[in-house]
C-alpha cells in the first residue's frame, strides 16, 4: 500500500456531509477536527465522538489519512464560489521537508487548498458501528439528530432544509440514522434522559386577589 496518490476524485457532497459531524476544536483529541478518508476500505469518516458520518467513496491503494477542518472549509467555500465541478481532485504527496507527515491537497476549479495531514491516529470507527438495532427507544438531542438528518440529505445532494432522517433505535447504545441513500448513514449516541421538570403548578388552586380602593 502507498502514501502517496494523485488527482484521487472525491464528491463535493461527501466532504460536505462529512464535515457536518466533525469535531470542532476539540483541544485533546485533535485527531477529530477533520475528516478521514478510509482510501482502502473506500469509507469517508467524520465524528465528535457524538455523532458519526460514514459515506461509500471510491476504494484506492492508499493509506488513509485526515483532512484537517479549516482545508476542509476553504475548499468547500472556494467550490462553491466558483462553481466548479462537483467533485475535488485529492493529493497526497510526500512531505516536502522530508518529514513523516504528507500534505493534502484538494483541487477544484480555480482553487487548490493544501496542509499537512492531522498526525494521529483516528479512532477504530467500525467498532461504534452496530450491525444490528434493539429497537428500544432512546431520547436524543434533537440538534443532533437534525444535524445527521442535514448531513445525510447534502451527502446524497438533496435538500438539508427538507431532511427526514429515520433513526433505528438501540437503547443506551449508538443508533443508526439513515436517509435517503443506502450508501451513508449516521450513528448517534442518545442522551441520558433527565428529570422532568416540575408542573405541579398547573394543580394549584388560584386565590383570588382582594381589589383595593
């Protein structure tokens, strides 16, 4: 397997969907303010340890490796505002330096943004993965769920305002949510539920003011 791969074709949608679960500054594990792309089991990967994004892309005899998410952002801003076409053009080329870390490059029309990939190592993602639902309900935070629900419709190139998302309920384990693709899907963690605040209120027995002259 190589390090090394040139004008590697990647949907726009899929890093657009992608991005939509990563981390976002997260200070400790750094490793997850980016996305991954899984090259040899053709898998782009994007979590905060909440919610996961895992999308079907194009196998390639290459060693994975993680997107940072500022690059991630400017190709998509540069994507969009030239109109380019629907997909990037991935590099990954040695480092120039002579360093172990390789530069990433995503190339559209118009537009080539590049950085050393995130040096680390990404978190054996499968394994958060149920094959199979319990189908007990679970509670979940419902940003969340609109945010899966956003990222699956964009991944498919379909309208995020106008998201679905069905979730395949696991208890106190992670859920699958699915939308309209069969080649990408979510895993969201449920939240703990909480006490329900108190409306005892509701029963009380209203005193009637006395009106002053």
């Amino acid at each position: 397997m190589t390090d090394t791969i040139e004008n590697y074709e990647l949907p726009v949608s899929a890093l657009a969907a992608a991005i939509k679960c990563a981390a976002v500054k997260d200070p400790v594990r750094f490793y997850l303010n980016g996305v991954y792309l899984d090259f040899p089991r053709g898998r782009i990967v994007a979590t905060d340890g909440t919610q996961m994004f895992c999308g079907r892309i194009e196998r390639a005899d290459c060693r994975a490796v993680i997107v940072d998410r500022e690059t991630v952002s400017d190709a998509l801003k540069a994507a969009k505002s030239t109109r380019g076409l629907p997909m990037f053009y991935v590099n990954v080329t040695a480092d120039p330096n002579g360093g172990n870390t390789r530069r990433v490059e995503l190339v559209t029309a118009g537009a080539k943004l590049g950085s050393a990939e995130i040096d680390g190592q990404y978190p054996e993602y499968e394994r958060v993965i149920p094959r199979k639902t319990s189908g007990k309900v679970s509670q979940f935070d419902p940003r969340r769920v609109l945010k899966c629900g956003e990222a699956l419709a964009i991944y498919s190139g379909g309208d995020p305002k106008m998201c679905f998302p069905h979730i395949a309920h696991n208890g106190d384990k992670g859920a699958i949510v699915t939308g309209s693709s069969d080649t990408a899907f979510c895993v969201l963690l449920p939240v703990r539920a909480a006490a329900a605040q108190s409306i005892a209120w509701l029963d009380e027995i209203p005193t009637a003011g006395r009106v002053t002259e």
